[in-house]
C-alpha cells in the first residue's frame, strides 16, 4: 500500500495563510497545529506572513490603549451648536442626492432614534407648478408654521453614543468575517485530511501484493466512512478480488454506502459468484439501498438459487424495494419453495409490497399452509394489501385452532371493511372462547359499519370480559354515526 502524499506547498499556502492568526494565538486542535508547523517548515512564503503577522502584532501592543485627544472638543461642539441659526442650505425646489457612505450619517440618524423629540425638522415644498418667494439665508420658509426647539446638548451626546455604537459595530462585523474565514479554511484542511485516508484506502484495496485480512479491514473501513466516491473500488473488489472473504466485505460496504451505481456489481455478483456468504450479503446490499433496477436479478434468485439463505435474503431484499414487479416470483415462491423460512420471508415481502395480484398465492397460503406462522403471516399481508377479493378465503379459516391465527384474521377483515364479513364477524363476537378474539371481533364490526351487526353487539354488551362490551360500545356508536 503506497504512503499517503504530503501536503504540496503551493497548494496549501492559502489554507496555511488563513489558519496563521490562531496557530499564532495557539488557537489550533493538535491536529491543525501540526499541519501548520509542519507546512511552515518547508514554505519560506508563509513562515515570512507568520513572521510580518507577530511585528504587527507586536506594534500594535506598544500602542496606547485609548488614543484621545487632550482637551475635550465636544463642549465646544456643543457651545457652537447653540449660538448657530438653523437656515436652508439650498434654495426651495433644488434636491440634493442623497449619499449613505458617510457613517457620521448613520451615526446622526441613530442619534435622533436615541433621542426622540429631541430635534423635529418639518419642511413644506411646494408645487414646481407655483411661484415661490425668495427665501432669506437667515430665515427659513418654514420659520413662521412652526416653532422649533433644539438640545444642542442632546445632540451631541447622541452623536457621541451612535458613534461608539457604530464603532462597536463595525469591529463585531470584523471579528465575525475573520472567524467565518478561519472557519472555512478550518473545513477545507479536515476535507483535504480526509481525502488522504480514503484515497490511500482506495488504492490499497486493489493492492494485490497486501495480504487478504488487510484487504477485508480495507474494504471494511470503506464501509464505515460511507463515502461514494470508494463505490467504484468496492465494486471492482467485489467482482475481482480472488478471495471471498474480500468479497463479501466489499458486498457489505456497498449495502452500507447504497449508492445506486453499485447495483449492476452487486446484481452480478448475487448471481454468479461462487461463494454462498457473498450472494448472501450482495442481496443483502441490493436491499439496503431499494432500487428497483435491482428487482429482476433478485427474483432469478429467488427462484433458482441453490442456498435457502440467498434465496431468503432475496426475498427480503424484494419486500424493502416494494416494487409490484417482484410480487410474481414472490408469489411462487411462496408456493413451491421447499424451505419454510423462504416462503415466511415471502409472506412478509408480500405484505410489504402490498400487490393485489398477490392475494391469490397468500389466500392458498393461508388454507394451504401446514405452518402455522406462514398462516398467521399470510393473514396479515392480506390485511395489508386490503383486497375484498380475499375476504372468503378469511372467513375460511376463522375455525382455525390457533387463536393467533384467528386474531390475525379479524383484524384483516376489519382492515378490508368488506360488509361480507359482518355475519362471520358477529358469530366470532358471540362464540370465540378467546376474550381478545371477540373484541377485535368488535372492533373489525365498527370499521365496516354495517347495521347489520347492531344485534350482536348490543348482545357483546353484556360480556363477561370489561374489553369486549367496551368495543361493543364503541362499535354502536361508529354504525350509529
């Protein structure tokens, strides 16, 4: 496996160059610290920015702390403020442009904010249409409308205030933009310190000279970063690496990356790879990431593969992408796989995918079945699917000797709110032996709201079990509403 690259120079100036200020301030984690000293020691370029970065710093700290001047100039702001007459700068009907660059503006604006009242300037212009009189330089037009009073002093004040506010302003805004810089430059580092082990881990998967076991905990890792960009080397190693054991990791990691682009890899590698635990875990994969493009090479292995556990798994895998196309080799498998544990899996792939065209193979399951779990499953994938079209083959097996089985079939019915099934319905509500059976019994009645079974659950009102007469009850009242 070839060492990771060191950092180029040239390339890593600017991400060193923005880092200097908190490696200087020692700032830094160790890693971003070592990065810095380790770049500094071959870039003359930015151990010379270091260097020019610490004499200013060091000159600013000869500075004195507050630069002031040493009489106090705002009594004398203020004293001519007050002894000034106020007069119109410009002629009646001249505009001038606005400008917003000045900060004293806005220091001026913030201080009639701080001090409201403090200073009411009303002005009226006239229509350009009319002649206006000529206004003197020391008497404004709107002299005799309105009498105005000015604190000089408050003025002042609001203006030194604004200022600092607007100094203070400015400095938040500074510091905020230079951590946001050291911010972006502290991610560009920790992106570039990822690609290195990733791309050295992409490279050392095809290393045919590295002994397997580093292989597999190569490929293993892969997985764990779930980073797209190792699909393509996994699916190489899936489809080339001699050993299974590669393989099957590599099989693995692209279940836990589920990218789209691994499927034509993995849907080869689920059909015709030699080893059991790579088809095993390469449908296992085509699962995880639920593309339909996976769903034929699934089904061929659903029917034809050798080992019940990628056939298992293929159904599986079927039920989590829950494309209607699967449901025909789901459907046979149920059928006519010779292992109990394939058609439970394909009970439930059913149910998920919740196909109409499935009820015919689930209602043969559920009379059919000599395994009691395939019948309760095959019950709830119809409750899930919803089909009138499987209510006779429910009420069927309502006779059944397991009460689980029974229960399971109840709920579909009321699932299905077929009013085909209220007569059956009622007798399981006033015969079950089983308490829960009769008031699910209860509760399927008031989902389909056929008036029909009014009788039977006024009778289920008096029931010896408190759960039964209180669904009876609830049930009334959906059929009377």
């Amino acid at each position: 496996m070839s060492e990771p690259k060191e950092f180029n120079g040239t390339k890593d100036c600017p991400v060193v160059e923005e880092l200097l200020s908190s490696f200087l301030d020692e700032e830094l984690n160790v890693e971003a610290d070592s990065f810095v000293r380790n770049h500094l020691d071959s870039c003359p370029q930015c151990t010379a920015k270091l260097n020019e970065i610490k004499a200013t710093v060091d000159a600013i700290r000869l500075l004195p702390l507050e630069a002031t001047p040493e009489v106090d100039l705002w009594p004398g702001i203020v004293a001519g403020a007050e002894e000034s007459e106020i007069a119109l700068p410009l002629a009646v009907g001249h505009r001038r442009r606005p400008k917003w660059g000045n900060p004293l503006l806005w220091a001026a604006g913030l201080a009639a904010l701080l001090i409201p009242g403090s200073l009411g300037v009303f002005a009226y212009v006239r229509s350009h249409d009319r002649a206006e009189p000529v206004v003197s330089a020391n008497q404004p037009a709107w002299a005799d409308e309105l009498d105005v009073n000015i604190d000089a002093q408050g003025i002042a004040e609001a203006i030194r205030m604004a200022t600092r506010i607007a100094s203070e302003v400015a400095a938040g805004a500074a510091e905020a933009a230079a951590q946001a810089a050291e911010a972006a430059a502290q991610a560009q580092y920790q992106e570039q310190r990822i690609d290195l082990p990733l791309n050295a881990l992409i490279e050392a998967l095809g290393d045919e000279e590295l002994d397997a076991s580093t292989r597999v905990q190569v490929a293993r890792t892969l997985g764990e970063y779930d980073d797209s960009r190792a699909v393509a080397a996994l699916s190489e190693a899936l489809l080339k690496d001699p050993v299974a054991e590669v393989r099957r990791w590599a099989a693995w990691a692209l279940g836990e990356i589920e990218d789209s682009r691994a499927i034509p890899a993995l849907s080869q590698a689920v059909s015709r790879d030699e080893a059991v635990q790579v088809r095993r875990w390469a449908a296992w994969a085509l699962g995880e990431i639920e593309d339909p493009a996976a769903v034929d090479a699934l089904s061929g292995v659903l029917l034809r593969d050798e080992s019940s556990e990628v056939r298992r798994w293929a159904a599986w895998a079927l039920g989590e992408i829950e494309s209607p196309r699967g449901a025909d080799a789901l459907g046979r498998a149920l059928v006519s796989d010779r292992s109990e544990e394939v058609r439970q899996m394909a009970v439930w792939a059913l149910g998920e995918i919740e196909a109409p065209e499935a009820v015919g193979a689930l209602s043969e399951a559920l009379r059919g079945a000599n395994s009691v779990e395939i019948s309760r499953q095959a019950a709830w994938a119809l409750g899930e699917i919803e089909s009138p079209a499987a209510v006779d083959a429910l009420i069927s097996q309502l006779d059944s000797d397991d009460a689980e089985t029974r229960l399971m079939i109840v709920w579909a019915l009321g699932e299905i709110e077929s009013p085909r099934a209220t007569s059956a319905l009622a007798e399981v509500l006033l015969n079950d032996p089983i308490a829960e059976v009769r008031a699910r019994a209860a509760w399927a009645l008031g989902e389909i709201g056929d008036s029909r079974a009014s009788e039977a659950l006024a009778k289920a009102m008096k029931d010896e079990n408190a759960e039964v007469r209180r669904m009876a009850i609830w049930a009334l009242g959906e059929i009377g509403g």
